[in-house]
C-alpha cells in the first residue's frame, strides 16, 4: 500500500498547521484527487469526506497549535516533519511506501527525517520525499486534501469565535485588520495567533508605542 503526506497551513498567522495521511491503493482513489489549491472548498469536502468513509482507505491527521509553532526551541521544518510523522505513523504498516511532499530545502533531508520518525512510531516504510509531490502524486493530493478540509475547519471555528478573521494568512488585509482591532482592544493578541509571527511582534510594538488613539 501507498501513503501520502501533506501538510496546510504553514505560513498562516492565525490558527494550526495541520497534516493528513492518506494510505490506499492509489488506483482506487475517487475521481478528481488533485492539489487541493485547484480545487473548490465544496469539492475538497466531498472528496475528504469520501475518503474518510471509504473501509480501503485509512487517513491519519495531526494539527499542530499556534502555542507549539511560537516555541522558540523548535523551527517550521522540525514542526513540519513531526506532523508529517504523526498523521502517518497513525496508519503506516511495514513494508508500505510513503510519498511525502518535502517540507525542507532537501528532499533526501527531510524523506529520512520522516522515515525515522515513523520508524520510531513502530512502522518501517520506505519514504519519498519530493517538492510539489501534491502535483505528482495523486496519493499526496488525496492528503492535501484531508489537511486543507480540516485547517479549514479550524478557521471556521476561530471566527465562531472571533467574527470575521479572513483566511488568517499575513497577506489578507481582513486577518490583518482582525489582529489590529484585537490588539487595540486588548492589548494582547488572540490565542489563535502565531505570536512569534512578524505580523503580531509589529502589531505589539506599535501598540506600545502609539496612544489608543493613534494606533
């Protein structure tokens, strides 16, 4: 059997960075897997759905918080591998082959970080890692996929509990504005927020040195 691996949300200022693990047959996934960035919202969970309910198919998920992610004794990579590892090692049995998009410079880096983790997880898979492997592989589409529905449904969450927050990534002006409003509010920032982001240090720091009224 094959796995694949993929992760969403590393760059977003708000909310988890999520992994999801997708082991099958890659010859019986349903029609239509590709990366989930071409895909619909309304798509994704149709197809995320389909492959949860399928009995061939076994999918792993891992999050990682905005509290892990601002730990200044880790970085984005070892984040990134350790997700990877747990989503799969939930559905990894010997002998299978995992395909993993590289969440690293090196490919053979970040592959071999993987296989050792899942290694020490109790499964012994051959791993290859490769840049856009969600393009090539339709395995790691069906995982981009199950990570993009669930950090998604993350998000839906956090402006259940916020109001409107945007896509939660630095480039959108609504997360932008969201985190200001919060910050001149309260003078903290949101316990969804990747604090150690450029985008709250800033918004702190001219918080505390603007007025409320200038801010």
């Amino acid at each position: 059997m094959q796995i694949g691996v993929d992760e969403a949300g590393k760059g977003p200022v708000l909310g988890p960075m999520v992994a999801a693990a997708v082991r099958a047959d890659p010859e019986t996934l349903p029609e239509g897997i590709a990366d989930s960035k071409r895909l619909t919202p309304a798509r994704r969970e149709e197809l995320a759905a389909e492959l949860r309910e399928r009995d061939d198919i076994s999918v792993g998920v891992a999050f990682v918080e905005p509290e892990t992610i601002d730990d200044p004794e880790t970085d984005m990579n070892l984040l990134t591998v350790r997700a990877q590892v747990e989503a799969a090692a939930a559905v990894a049995v010997d002998a299978d082959e995992l395909v993993c998009d590289a969440g690293d410079v090196s490919e053979s880096r970040f592959g071999r970080r993987v296989r050792d983790g899942v290694a020490e997880a109790g499964a012994s898979v051959e791993v290859h890692a490769q840049h856009r492997a969600d393009d090539e592989h339709a395995i790691v589409g069906a995982a981009s996929i199950v990570a993009k529905v669930e950090r998604d449904r993350r998000v839906e969450a956090i402006a259940e509990e916020y109001g409107e927050v945007g896509s939660g990534y630095p480039s959108d002006q609504t997360t932008r504005d969201f985190l200001r409003e919060f910050v001149r509010e309260h003078g903290i920032l949101p316990d969804c927020a990747r604090k150690s982001w450029a985008t709250c240090a800033d918004l702190l720091a001219a918080h505390e040195q603007a007025s409320l009224g200038d801010f």
